[in-house]
C-alpha cells in the first residue's frame, strides 16, 4: 500500500510543489506514495466561507477557528496516519521522528496561517505540534513540504540507490564528510590525495574521521549524541 500524505490547508496549489518533481515526483507516479491537499474553507459553513476570527483577550492578528478544522480533521483522519500540526510552538522535528513516521503507514498534517489556530482543536484531536526548526515561516506549508520530504526519501524504492540511504552520515549521527570529483585540480586547490588512492578502506577511515572532526567543530549537541552511542571516549 502506498505511504499516504494528507494535508489540510488553505492553499492546495501549494501541493505538491517541489515534491511533484525529481525521485519523489517518480515515486508518486508509480504509487509509491500518495498526497492529497485538503481546502479547510471547504468546511466552513457561513456565506462567506470564514475560517478565522479574532483572538480571545485581543492582539494583532487572527486565529483559526476550532469548529472549522475540526470538521476538516472529521473528513480526513484516518485509522493510523499519524496527526500532526506544523507550528514553530512544537517540538523540533529530527531525523528519528522521521524514521518512525515513514515507517508507518503515513501522516495527516494540518498546516497553519494567521496567527495561530485554536488551541482547543490541537487537544480535542490530539494532534501532534511539530516545529522543523528555530525560525519563523508564513505558514506551515513549506515546513510540511519539508517533513514529507523527509519522510518519502525513505519509502523504499523512492531513492535510486537504497545503498546511498544506510552510507548517510547523518544516519549515523554525523555531518556528512566532504564529496569532490573531477577535475582532481581545480583552479589550483587539490582533491585530497587520499581520495586518488585507491585504498577503498584508507579512504573509508579518512571519510569517517572527517565527518567526526566536522561534526565536533560545527554541532557539539549530535557529537556528544554520537560520543554517548558508540562508546564514551574511545574516538
Ligand atoms: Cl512547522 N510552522 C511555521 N509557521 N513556522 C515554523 C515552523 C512551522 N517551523 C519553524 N517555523
């Protein structure tokens, strides 16, 4: 069965955007995933189709109204696709969250505009908040675009090469090492002699070290992860 995507938002025309192009655009094609974007005006009941309203105790700007989401949520929730809510209030989105979400049989992900969206409908529908990081967007279309990205990468088949997912740095914990090709010299800066060699397993010790010393220099947060999980003090 494929992996599902549903997302409810004010702006469908936004979908699937980037990911109907390149490995994940061919994996929709041959059914390996499928995504449906959902209008939430579609489910207001008033003339004026209104899906939002001022904020209770005041401010600037708008909330979502609960009674309008929560009939989208009604028409869209499914039996195990996981709900989640794309907010900067949320808990950062990682590469283990991932993981488990692609592992599953898929996602329904409402996204927000305004200034926020009713807290009452998050709790009564038990959805998940998910941030992808420390900034702030428009909406939470692009941060969807961004989990299901993500999340299809994985399905198998998505990716030309299943080999090229597991020989990830980051699927190890670690920055990624630096890649170079021809031509061996490029205006006068050198590719590392290593990498011309030949010796597969010298050049496999190189790549390793570096991406250790890069992830130490740059992100001491997954170093110390990484220094935890493979043994403390022995690299
Ligand atoms: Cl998930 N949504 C919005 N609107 N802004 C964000 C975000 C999400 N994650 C980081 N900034």
């Amino acid at each position: 069965a494929p992996w599902i995507a549903k997302v409810l938002t004010l702006y469908p025309e936004m979908f699937p955007g980037p990911l109907g192009h390149s490995l994940a655009g061919r994996g929709m094609v041959n059914n390996l995933w499928q995504l449906e974007a959902v209008q939430i005006r579609d489910f207001a009941t008033d003339k004026h189709r209104t899906v939002d309203d001022s904020p209770f105790g005041g401010g600037a700007g708008m909330v979502m109204r609960p009674d309008v989401l929560d009939a989208a949520l009604e028409a869209t929730l499914s039996a195990g696709l996981a709900p989640l809510v794309m907010t900067p209030r949320g808990r950062m989105l990682n590469q283990d969250r991932v993981r488990d979400l692609a592992a599953g049989p898929g996602v329904v992900v409402l996204c927000g505009r305004f200034e926020g969206i009713d807290q009452r409908v998050i709790e009564a529908r038990g959805l998940e908040e998910v941030s992808i990081g420390d900034y702030v967007l428009s909406g939470g279309e692009t941060a969807a675009l961004t989990l299901i990205d993500a999340c299809v990468r994985l399905i198998p088949g998505v990716m030309g090469s299943e080999a090229t997912l597991d020989e990830e740095s980051f699927e190890e914990g670690l920055l990624e090492y630096p890649h170079f090709t021809r031509p061996a010299d490029w205006n006068g800066r050198p590719v590392p002699d290593i990498l011309l060699s030949g010796h597969h397993e010298r050049i496999r010790a190189w790549r390793l070290a570096e991406a250790r010393r890069i992830t130490a220099d740059r992100r001491p947060d997954l170093w110390a992860r990484y220094c935890t999980r493979h043994g403390a003090g022995s690299h």
